[in-house]
C-alpha cells in the first residue's frame, strides 16, 4: 500500500484525479488528490508558486504521511519538484507526469515563448483565463472528456506562474520517474532531457495527450502503482 499526493496542472484541482485514484484505492493503494490555493473549491484563496509548495508539504505533514510519492501533472511538476526536496525522508518518489520541472530561480514561463500568457495575465486581472475545447484537440480526448475538462476548471492564479522556484539541492538527485504523454511531444524537454541522465530518474511513455488522468486514467494508475513500488 502506497500513499499517493496527486496534484493537477493549471486550472485543475482535485477532482482531475476522481479516475485515478479510484483505480488506486481498487489496487489498494491510498490517493490524497489535492487542490491548490486559488483553484476549484479553493477559489479566491491567494496564491503564488511558493504558496502551492506550503500546501503540497502541509498536506503531507497535516497526514502525517511517510513513504509518500508525490505527482504533478503539468504545472504542478513546479510546485511539486520543490516540495519533494522540502519533505526530506518522507519521499520516496516523485513522479511528473507530462510535466514541467522546477529550475532554482526561473519560474513556470521562463525557457518557452510565453510572452502571450503573460499578456493574458495582464489582461485578465492576474489570472491565466479558462480555454476554449479547441485547446485540447489531438490530445486522445473524447468530447465527452473535454467537457470534464472544462467543467473541473478555473483561471489560474498569475503569480504562480510567474514567480522563480528555489531549490537547495540538483533535482536529479531526487528519486523520480517522468511520464512522457507522446501525443503531446515525442522528446521530453531539455532540462528534463538532462535530468533523464541521472541513475535516479527513470523515463515511461504513455502513448496518449497532455491530460492521460482525464484519457487514459487507468493506464496512469497503473505506471503510477509500479512507479511507487519499492524496487
């Protein structure tokens, strides 16, 4: 039996991971999806990136959980990478999933052309605003999925996208598994690419989009199990 802290990309919150953690829990297994300040029912909570890093630690230290796999999806990648090293022994894996990777002193935006999201924060009152269905086309969605999709979401606070990440130690050092989602891009990212050379970090790929908790939840659940199982 594992402990699971799942933590969605922009604009989600717990429920992204209903699928997922119930195949979990039927694999015997214990999921804790967590929402972030400012996000779903968390809504009007401020929140910039290092905000979402306390509540990824407060969530662990608040259930006291050892032996703990942490999983960001997404954006969460950010979030979730610093709180890994900021649990110290209660780790034991951290998994990202499709997911951008924190880099000590650059934020969420930095290293991709992201001059239009910061134009969108701007324009919408500190917020990155919800998206239309067209947005998740050629991910492996049903239209069914889509609409899940846009109904679990919200604008996502700015500053965590925006605000550097501060780490104290390599992130290779960590004991990670990346999940690379191939309809969203056959190569991982650089920096990830580079983290992939460390004897820590293990690579799967998943032939489905950007949001397999939502495409193919059964599938995640189960490379999230075998990630989480001692070797």
């Amino acid at each position: 039996m594992t402990h699971f802290v799942l933590v969605a990309g922009a604009r989600l919150g717990a429920s992204a991971w209903d699928e997922v953690a119930a195949e979990l829990r039927a694999a015997g297994h214990r999921p804790h999806p967590l929402t972030l300040s400012g996000l779903a029912e968390k809504r009007g909570v401020p929140a910039g990136q290092q905000t979402h890093v306390r509540d990824i630690v407060d969530e662990v230290e608040r259930l006291d959980l050892h032996e703990v796999v942490l999983v960001g999806h997404s954006y969460a990648g950010v979030p979730v990478g610093q709180a890994a090293e900021r649990i110290g022994d209660r780790l034991a894996r951290v998994v990202f999933v499709d997911s951008s990777v924190p880099v000590d002193g650059e934020s969420f935006l930095s290293g991709w052309p992201s001059d239009h999201v910061r134009e969108q924060i701007a324009e919408h009152d500190g917020f990155w605003p919800l998206v239309s269905a067209d947005y998740y086309a050629d991910q492996g969605l049903t239209d069914e999925q889509i609409a899940r999709i846009i109904d679990r979401s919200s604008p996502h606070p700015g500053a965590t996208l925006t605000e550097p990440a501060a780490l104290t130690r390599p992130l290779g050092e960590l004991p990670a598994t990346y999940v690379k989602c191939l309809l969203d891009d056959e190569e991982p990212m650089p920096v990830v690419a580079e983290l992939l050379k460390s004897e820590r970090w293990e690579l799967v790929e998943m032939d489905t989009g950007h949001w397999p908790m939502f495409s193919r939840p059964r599938e995640l659940a189960r490379v999230l199990a075998e990630a989480g199982t001692p070797s």
